[in-house]
C-alpha cells in the first residue's frame, strides 16, 4: 500500500481505505496498522504552517567535564559555546532541509524537505563530574579479593597460574582484561580461563616474554553510555527539556552516542571525532531520542527492507541507504512515515509535549479560524485560538492548549468538540473561552446579540481549563 501527498481530500480516501483493508484483513500486522495512524500527522510539503505549525523543543546542553584542568571536553569559553549552538543549529538545517531517499521504494512517496522540527537551544551548563564524565571506564570486578597474587606463568603458552581456586570465579566474566604489576602496571586481555584443581590458569592474548609479575587486579569494562544518571543528578531528572550531554570516556577516544529517553541524550567525545561527524552522530542520537529506530531493519513500510550499516561509507541506491537513522556518510534524508511518527508523538503525547514549546503560551502564535474546518487530528497549539465570525470549527481529536491560552468566539461562530477532549498537557491550565464580537487583543468587547456557540457531541470535553 502507498500514499501520496495530495491535498487532504485525497488523503482522507486514502485513510479510510487503509483503515477498512486493516478490518478486512485484520492479519495485515503492525506495520499497516501504524501507518494509518501516522499518515494524518505527515506535514508533506504542500501543507499551510498553520495547518502544520513547527513543533520546536527546547534542548538545554551540559557539557561534563572530566576535570577543572583536564576536561577532555568542551571548555567554558566563546569558541565552545558556539560549536555547541553551531551543532544546535546544524540539526536544524538537517531536519529542516531533507533530501530525496537514496534507494528508492516501490510506491515511494513524495519525499518531505522539512520535517517541521526544530530545536531550541535555551542553556549550556557546565559541570565538573569525573563519573559523569566517564561512559566506559574499567572498573575492578565485584566478588573476589583483588589483587590475587600470581605465583607463576608460563611464557611460551601465554599462561597465568593463581593458586587460588576463588579465583575462578572472579575472573569468569567476559569483556574484561587484567591489570598486572611487575615494574608498574601492564594491561592484559583474558583469551581463555580454565579451573585445574585448586589452580586458576588464565590464558591472555599478549605476549608475556618480559613479564615478572606479582599479582592481578580484574577489570571490566563497564558501559554508561545510556544509563540515566546523569540525568537524575545533574538536572534532578527534568522532564520539562531535552538534555543534551556532552561527556567522555576514559577507557576510548572514539565518538558515541546514545539516546535512550525522551529527555535525554548522550554524546561522547565529540571534541575527539571532529566537528562534521559530530553533527552527524547528534543528528541520529535526536531521531533516537524523537522515537525513531535504526533502518537496518524498516521501522516502516516506506523504508528499505535491508539497509547495510557501514559508518561512513558513502549511501548508493542499493544497499546503503542515505538515511538518517542509518550508519552511513550521508545521512540527509528521513522518510515521511519517520517524519509522520516525530511530529505525531509530540501532537499526542503529553510527556513529550511538555518538552515542546506548545506550553508556553506566545499571543504571537494565535491560530484564526477564518473558514470552517474539521480539525480531525491530535494538536498541541502555542497561542489563543479565534474562530472568525460566522465560521465553524469542529474538533474531532483531542486538542492541547498552552497554559493560560483561551479559545474566542466571535459573533455567530461555533465550536464543536466531538467525542474528544480540550485540555492543557502541561501539567497546567488553559485559560478557558471568551465570547466576544470581534476578537481584539486589548479590548474584548462581550456581544449583546449572536453570541457563539459551543456544542459538546459525546464524550466531548474540557478539562484542565480555569473555571
Ligand atoms: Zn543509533
């Protein structure tokens, strides 16, 4: 099944197909049955900005600095601060400025330039955390008595023989490696482990010819780059913005990322992997952190089936696609179900509205009603809503408001709320409706005759509203 990006009369046949093939064939799985739930919320290119307004979150950057002397980070200067809003404004231009798919889909759709996100950079804070700063380090292996005392080795095999059979135990883990002291500390990785009586004999992958060892300490390598922690300590887990977090790592000088959460996001050495690569890797972590997958595997019916992952390589028509959300040099291009699914999450769902500046309530952002229209999706609007004489708006998805923002009637206007739900996602309250002739920001003069009216069909509602 495909979709096109004609005006929404056609879109709206096109839903209800897609809706009744889902009840012919109930079988048709997950894949369907999201796209049908997502094609409202595509803004293709055609699309008013009010219609689609830009859905803008507000990011505030830390950069985490191992120490005061040594940061190994982003240091608290102009030349820094202005990479860091350089990035800020590199993602905007990427989300903004999409690119045709490289490997072009049977029934591709029209491809979207701008995704309608945008983001915000309202702070950078600077920290001074070595453990915030480190998201893979080595630490000592719990269990065990470390050091264990080597009492010989065996050169030609590669062996370390401990007398200690609770040794075994603490070394029987994978992804670590040994930390030996002879003339000081040599590092060693652990090839094979094997238990002979009360022996302990450690095989290690270097060559050990020169060394005159004492004792071992064993060490894991342990992975922080998605743990929440920094963000619980350092913003007391807020909710309110995207944080983004720029750290290191003691134990590789590579760049990585993760996002595991829609309030958060890590990226590591980027002072370490250059600028452009840097802008890429945030770029991605975003979409992770927006809700899009990888495209190894298609989250959706409008991607490739298989996209290869090769960090860097330059995309092709074939088998590395351009995609964002892929590991390739491109990475310029979302689709308009990934597009779609973005914008649709931040229309419905009230965490990730908070986050968005739909609840700050802007009378610059005001939405006029000048014809009569059927609002048949899932918004969150920033500004005052005016329904324009003699027009008609009927609201038939739920629709959230900034705190303190007011909905005005103007004379003879009608307002329709069909079986869904006015409200404020902010954890606030809008400011409720006005009943006026003419909308004027300064001075709402109350009607005598022809007032508005307001309909409630169903379940239809206001909550979260001052009384
Ligand atoms: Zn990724």
């Amino acid at each position: 099944m495909g979709f096109h990006t004609q005006p929404i009369m056609k879109l709206k046949s096109l839903i209800q197909t897609l809706l009744i093939s889902l009840f012919l064939a109930s079988s048709t799985g997950s894949f369907a049955q999201r796209s049908a739930d997502i094609i409202p919320f595509i803004p293709f290119n055609n699309e008013s900005h009010q219609n689609f307004p830009l859905i803008t979150i507000k990011v505030i950057a830390h950069v985490v600095q191992r120490n005061s002397t040594y940061p190994e980070n982003f240091k608290n200067n102009d030349t820094d601060r202005k990479i860091i809003r350089d990035l800020i404004n590199h993602c905007n231009r990427t989300y903004s400025q999409l690119t045709v798919p490289s490997i072009k889909i049977a029934s591709n759709p029209k491809s979207i330039v701008d995704s309608r996100i945008r983001f915000r950079l309202d702070d950078i804070i600077f920290h001074v955390d070595s453990s915030g700063w480190d998201r893979n380090k080595f630490m000592i292996v719990n269990g065990g008595k470390w050091p264990y005392a080597i009492d010989s080795i065996s050169k030609e095999n590669k062996e370390l023989f401990f007398f200690n059979l609770n040794a075994y135990r603490g070394f029987n883990q994978s992804d670590s490696l040994i930390v030996s002291t002879t003339n000081g500390p040599v590092v060693l990785h652990k090839k094979d482990l094997q238990k002979s009586g009360k022996t302990t004999v450690v095989t290690v992958k270097e060559a050990i010819d020169e060394l005159e060892p004492i004792n071992a300490t064993y060490f894991r390598r342990v992975d922080y780059n998605c743990t929440s922690d920094n963000w619980k300590k350092l913003t007391d887990s807020d909710d309110r913005h995207l944080h983004l977090f720029f750290t290191g790592a003691s134990s590789k000088r590579i760049q990585f990322g993760c996002a595991p959460s829609p309030y958060f996001l890590n990226v590591s050495n980027y002072v370490y992997g250059g600028q452009w690569a840097g802008n890429q890797l945030t770029a991605h972590e975003i979409g992770h952190t927006l809700g899009l997958g990888h495209t190894n595997y298609p989250q959706f019916k409008d991607l490739p089936r298989k996209d290869k992952f090769c960090s860097g390589c330059p995309c092709n028509d074939t088998t590395i696609s351009n995609n964002i959300m892929g590991y390739n040099g491109c990475r310029n291009y979302l689709s308009p179900l990934q597009i779609g699914s973005m914008y649709k999450n931040y229309s419905t769902k009230e965490k990730r509205i908070r986050i968005t500046t739909a609840c700050d309530y802007d009378p610059d952002q005001t939405s006029f009603i000048t014809s009569s229209q059927k609002w048949n999706r899932e918004r969150a609007i920033q500004g005052d809503l005016i329904i324009k004489k003699k027009q008609t708006l009927e609201i038939n998805q739920n629709l959230y408001l900034a705190n303190g923002a007011s909905i005005y009637l103007e004379k003879k206007s009608k307002l329709i709320i069909n079986n869904c739900i006015v409200s404020n996602a902010c954890g606030s309250e809008w400011k409720g409706t006005v009943l006026c002739r003419k909308f004027k920001r300064k001075r709402i003069r109350s009607p005598r005759f022809n007032k508005g009216t307001i309909e409630f069909i169903a379940e239809g509602r206001f909550e979260k509203v001052i009384e």
